[in-house]
C-alpha cells in the first residue's frame, strides 16, 4: 500500500512544479514533496521521476526545434532587416533633434545674454550707490578710530551713535553692515577700555601724588595750629577754641588755601569727569561704578606697607605713611563732591576706616623697638597733626584718638622707667651729708628746683652756708619737675584723655617717690653711722613736705573736668611713717652706743677709798649726747631732738641702775655709792646744762635710788608714806635689792691695792 499511492501522486506533483508561475512558487511545490518522499525513505524514486520527465521534455523541444527551423530562421533574417531601417532612421531623427537643439541654445544663449546685461547694468548701479552708503560707513567708522587714537574718546562716542543711528540703517541689506553692527560693541568696548586706560593713567598720577598731596596738607595745617596760637597769644578768650571749630575757621578765612589746585600742586579731575560721561552714555554706570571702586581698593592696599620703621632718622617712613594716606583720603573726599553719584560716603568711610585700622596695626607692630620717650612725642604730634588734617576733611578719626591712648601707656612706661632709673641713682649715690651753697646764685637756684622754705629771709643768710637736706633732695625735686613737664607735654589740644594722663601721672610719681626714693631711704636706715640716719631723717622731712606740695600742685593741673577734687599721694603718709622709722633706728644708734659705753663701766662697789672724779665711762657719755647734739643732731627739728634726748637720757638712766642691780654685785661700801653719786651728779650738771627741764625727769630713778642708797635710815623705804613721798620713783622691788647689798664697812686699801688702783687709773686716761 505504501508504494501505490506515491505512484498515483507522481504525476500531480510534478504538473503542479511545471505551471508554477516562478521559482519561489516552484520551490514551494518542490519542498513539501521532499519533505513528503524523505518521510517515507523515498527520495531515490523522486529523483528519477523528475529525471524522466526532464529527458522527456527535452525530447519534445528538440522535435518542434527540428520542424520548424527554415520558417524560424527567415523571421529572424526578416526582422534583422527591419531592425537595420530602424536604426538608420533613429539616426537620422537624431541628427535632426541635434540640430534643432544646438539652433535652440543658439537662441536661448543670446536672449539671455541680453538679459543679464540689463541685469549686470543695474546691478551695477545699485552696487554703485551701495558702494557710496558703505564707504560714508567706513568713512565714519575709521573716523571713530582715527577719534580714538587722538584720545578724542567723547568725540568717537558720538560718531559711533550716529554711525549705528543713522548711517547703518540705509545699509542694513549688505554684510558690511551686519559686520560693522557686529563691531559696534567692540568699539564701544574699546571706546571704554580707551576712557579708562586714560584714567588709570589718572589714578596713577594722583597716586604718585598723594604723598605731596598729604606733605601739603599736613603743612597747611601747622601753619593754622601757627597762626591760631599767635591768635590766642593776641586775644586769650581764642585760647578756648580748638583747632576746626567753628571760631578757629572764621578766624582764618582769610588763609583759606586749596589743596588740590595752587602754585605747586594741580589735581585735574578732568579724565574722571569724561569717563564718568562715556561710561553714562554706553549705560555701564554700574559696571564703572564697581570698577572704579576697585581700582581705588587696590590703590589703597599697596599704600600701606607690609612693615614700618619708627626708629628711622626723622621718622621719614611714618612720615610717608601718614602723608600718603592723607592725600588718598582727600582725593576720596574730593571725587565725592565733585561727582556725588560716583563714591557714597558709606564706601570712603569703609575705605577709610580699612586704611586706619591698617596703619595702626603697622605702627602698634613696630612700636615696640622705640626705646625713647622723645621719640614717642615726635610720634604723637605727627600724629595728632595728621588727625586734625583730616579732621578738616570729616574724617572721623576716633581709631587715631583711642591709639593715642596706647602711645600714652608706652610713653609713661619710658618715662617711668627713665626717672626711675635717675632716682635710684641720685639716692644710691648721695653723700647724706648736709648740702654746702658757696654762693647767693647757687642758693637761689635751690630755691627755685625744690620746695624748701628757709626760716630766715635770703638777705640774712651768710654764705658759704649749709641747708639742712642733703644734695640728693634738689636733684629728685628737678627730676620730679622735669617728670611733670614730660607728661603734661603729652597733654595738648590734640589728646581728648586728659584725665587719663592726670591718674596715670599721679600713680607713676607716687610710684616712683615710694619705691624709688622713700624705700631706698628706708633701706639705708640700716647703717650705723647715726649721722647718715639723721641725714635720712632730715630727708624723710622735706621729701614729706614736697609730697604735699605736690598735691596741691597736681591738684591745680589736674583738667576742668576734675576741678575741685583732692589730690592725696600715698607717698606723702609712707614719708610721714617712715619718719617714724627713722626716729626710731636713730634711738636704737644711739641707745646702742649708750650701752656700748654703760658696758665700759667698771665701778669698784667695795672701794676703800672715796671718788674724786667722775667716772671715764660717764665723761665719755656725756661728750657723746653733747657732740651729737651739737653736730650731728643739729639739722633736726627742735622736738626731734629732745625727743631723742629725752629716750636717750631715759636709756642711760635705766642702764646705769642696771648696773648696782646686777647679781654679781653681792656688797656695796659707800665709797661705791659715792662714786655712783659722783657719776649722777656730772651727768645731772650735763642735763641742766642744756636747759630743757623736762629732760630731768628721765634722772628721778636714778637720783632717788642714790639717794636711798646713802640715806642714813633705809628703813623709810619701807614705810610706804615715806617712800612715796621720797622715793616714789624707785622701784617697789629693785629697791629692797639694793638695800640688801649696802654695808657700812670700808676697808682700808693696802699698798698693793694703792698701786694697782693708781695704774688702773692711769691706764684708762691713757
């Protein structure tokens, strides 16, 4: 069964690949009968029926081909004749159309010939009056150039308005015209870029200027502080006006001087005023504005140097500085007036305050090498003056007035630290001896340094004579002067502080007065040569009074706003203490050499022969309390000096009782009373002698208790309204003590005693 049906389906398949219209259709018959005969493993038989039918074919072509070959090759030769007629008449018709067309272009080429020769014509003349537009456009522009190059910068302005305005709108259709339009802005670029090239050139001239500017102006100003002082010397109520107040500037309108346009000095403000208008014209007011501003930034950040020097030999580069800024700053204010709408006021004073905290910080960096509290006035005044130049330009200037404040404190250090230095050594190199004057001259000038009041008028003195103080208080008193004056220089119409240099003075002097004199005094208390510490004493009095004179006189220079009030140094109450130590080291010489002198003391208690004179220690004590009375205590005041007799005398009294009291006194004759007695009596005839009474209150004890001791009946001592009415003053237990150790036996001197007695004696006069 299989092998029937594809015989059946053979022919089918194969008429259907016959009629197929085209290859795609052929295929698509061929491919499913493969596929078909593949299945069934039949592909052999496929190959070979179509194999047949291929030779069948051929057979068939091959038999019509051989039936009709003769008819086959005549129509062929017959339409091979027909194609040759053809061809020849296609060539001549050819020939024709060529010549057709070549007469046709002929013509053609011709008429339009004549056309663009019409066209060219009036080509021609609209180029022509084209050519006449663009080249009064190109006349125009190059005169824009030509303007610009002869820095006619307003001029070129102009003709670049009327050139864009007015000429390039008649050539609007040409290129020339889109081109020039295209370098308008660059013109006008170069136009601005020309305008301020011009004033940079400008700014750089008033840059180089501004120091000459400020030299000037600070000048200027002196001269008016000049003619204002001779004013007030004139007329003294002007003396109450400030330099710029209303007064002082009625005063000297007659002087008025213009900075920027006299003799030696002209500012043109010339190339600001024509960029400002050029910039105004192109509509860039804001870009020139910004610009112009940041020019003048620059400017002024070069104008203040990296360091300064104030040690410099006439302080040339503060000079410079101050100067240059004075001259930016008027050039500032100045441009502000003449074109308002150009610097507000808010922009210079920033400016202004940037280049004053700048410049202060400079100097405050460099201050620290001035060494020299006359360099730091130099300083000041230069200063000052710069403030009340540019006081007259209303430029605040309160950063400048608060640094004074910083110069001040550097100023008074220096000073402080000078005269400090000259006390510590007029005090440390004084003789303390009482200062010698040879003439009535020299006694005059001491008169006039130093506040010292003689008791007797100048016409009574005698010289050579001797003042009480020593040659150290008139220095310090001319170094105190001088001190004074250094300070209150610094206090002039151009410090608005002045009662900071009132505190500031009162605390240095009273500083340097405690420490520097009154301490270095006190110190030197600690000698032994009791007429240096009179000397100190008598010092320590006078420096006292000089230090109320001082108060007064601070008092009175103190400035209005401080009128009325006390003026109290702590230095005058340290003198007045210290007075106190200096009595007190003077009693201590003193009562030490008394004891020096009582320790001499030999007294034989158990004598056997009464005293014919007094003893060496009592001479030697009385020439001592006469000598320093009469020498080296005379230059103390009247009460001092009995004072320290009084504690002196008291001292002695006390130390000669010590004497019959000490324990190794067991017995004591009346020849060692009586030599007791003589010592009381010489020193009682010495204190009599120097005619104070009350100095002979301080020998009561004593002259009680001798008494006691050669009273007949000592037993009244113990009958106590005896003693108080004849010996009140002894002791209640010292009394007793002596008592014990009288005895009424004397025994009689052998000749050894004799003898070495006599040696003794004479040994101690010698």
């Amino acid at each position: 069964m299989p092998s029937v049906a594809p015989a059946r389906n053979e022919p089918h398949v194969l008429n259907q690949i016959i009629i197929s219209p085209s290859d795609t259709d052929y295929l698509d018959q061929l491919i499913p009968s493969i596929r078909e005969y593949s299945i069934g493993n039949r592909t052999p038989q496929l190959l070979q029926s179509l194999s047949r039918f291929a030779s069948d074919k051929e057979a068939e072509i091959e038999s019509i081909c051989n039936s009709n070959h003769q008819e086959f090759v005549s129509s062929v030769n017959s339409l091979l004749r027909i194609r040759e007629g053809t061809v020849s008449l296609t060539a001549e018709i050819l020939d024709l159309n060529q010549s057709i067309q070549t007469s046709t272009e002929r013509l053609a080429e011709q008429k339009k010939a004549l056309v663009e020769s019409r066209g060219h014509r009036q080509n021609i003349d609209e180029t022509s009056r084209a050519i006449q537009d663009c080249l009064e456009v190109l006349r125009l522009a190059n005169q824009v150039h030509d303007l610009l190059a002869r820095k006619n910068h307003y001029a070129a302005l102009r003709a670049l308005e009327e050139l864009q305005n007015v000429h390039l709108k008649g050539v609007t259709q040409y290129k020339i015209a889109v081109m020039i339009q295209r370098s308008v802005p660059a013109m006008q670029r170069a136009i601005a870029e020309a305008v301020m090239s011009d004033l940079n050139t400008w700014l750089y001239r008033i840059r180089e200027m501004s120091q000459y500017l400020g030299e000037i102006a600070l000048y200027h100003t002196n001269q008016r502080k000049t003619r204002h002082k001779h004013r007030a010397e004139k007329m003294p109520y002007l003396e109450h006006f400030k330099l710029n107040s209303p007064i002082e500037l009625v005063s000297d309108e007659d002087e008025e001087y213009d900075l920027l346009h006299n003799d030696v000095l002209q500012v043109p403000f010339n190339p600001l005023f024509e960029c400002l208008h050029i910039h105004q014209s192109l509509g860039q007011m804001d870009k020139f504005r910004i610009e112009y501003a940041n020019t003048r930034r620059r400017q002024k950040d070069l104008l203040v140097p990296s360091t300064i020097t104030l040690i410099d030999e006439d302080g040339a580069g503060l000079h410079n500085l101050l100067e240059e800024m004075a001259g930016f700053a008027i050039v500032e204010r100045a441009t502000m007036k003449r074109v308002p709408d150009l610097r507000s006021s808010v922009d210079i004073d920033e400016l202004w305050d940037s280049m004053c905290q700048n410049a202060i910080a400079l100097i405050s960096k460099a201050l620290h090498e001035v060494d020299n509290a006359e360099n730091i006035l130099k300083i000041k005044n230069l200063i000052a003056l710069f403030m009340q130049t540019m006081d007259t330009w209303n430029y605040p200037v309160r950063a400048f007035d608060e640094f004074l404040l910083t110069l001040f404190e550097k100023y008074s250090e220096l000073l402080k630290k000078r005269f400090s230095d000259d006390f510590q050594e007029i005090v440390s190199t004084d003789d303390y001896m009482p200062m010698p004057i040879q003439t009535p001259e020299e006694f005059d000038k001491v008169l006039n340094v130093s506040w010292y009041s003689p008791e007797k008028p100048r016409d009574e003195h005698q010289f050579p004579c001797v003042l009480p103080f020593s040659q150290m208080y008139p220095l310090c008193c001319i170094d105190i002067r001088n001190f004074l004056n250094q300070f209150y220089f610094f206090a002039n119409d151009e410090f608005s502080h002045p009662n900071v240099i009132d505190e500031t003075l009162k605390e240095a002097l009273d500083d340097l007065l405690s420490r520097k004199v009154c301490d270095t005094l006190v110190d030197r208390l600690s000698s032994q040569y009791l007429g240096q510490i009179v000397q100190i004493l008598i010092n320590l009095e006078h420096f006292e009074l000089a230090c109320r004179e001082l108060e007064l006189l601070l008092a009175a220079a103190r400035s209005q706003n401080s009128i009325g009030t006390s003026i109290s140094l702590r230095a005058t109450e340290k003198f007045r203490n210290n007075k106190k130590t200096a009595e007190k080291r003077i009693f201590e010489v003193v009562n030490s050499k008394i004891d020096d002198l009582v320790e001499t003391a030999e007294y034989e208690w158990m004598s056997p022969t009464p005293p014919t004179e007094p003893s060496n220690y009592m001479q030697t004590l009385t020439r001592f309390l006469s000598n320093i009375m009469n020498s080296t205590l005379l230059g103390l005041p009247t009460e001092i000096k009995e004072l320290i007799y009084f504690d002196a005398l008291s001292h002695a009294a006390n130390m000669i009782l010590v004497q019959p009291l000490s324990p190794d006194v067991k017995k004591i004759n009346p020849n060692g009373v009586a030599a007791l007695a003589k010592d009381f009596e010489h020193l009682a005839q010495f204190v009599d002698s120097l005619g104070v009474p009350i100095l002979r209150e301080n020998l009561d004890e004593l002259q009680q208790t001798v008494q006691l001791m050669q009273a007949e009946n000592t037993d009244e001592f113990y009958d106590i309204s005896t003693r108080n009415k004849k010996y009140g003053r002894v002791d209640a237990m010292q009394g007793p003590l002596l008592i014990e150790k009288l005895t009424r036996t004397v025994q009689a001197p052998s000749k050894a005693d004799k003898f070495a007695t006599i040696s003794s004696r004479f040994g101690k006069k010698m």
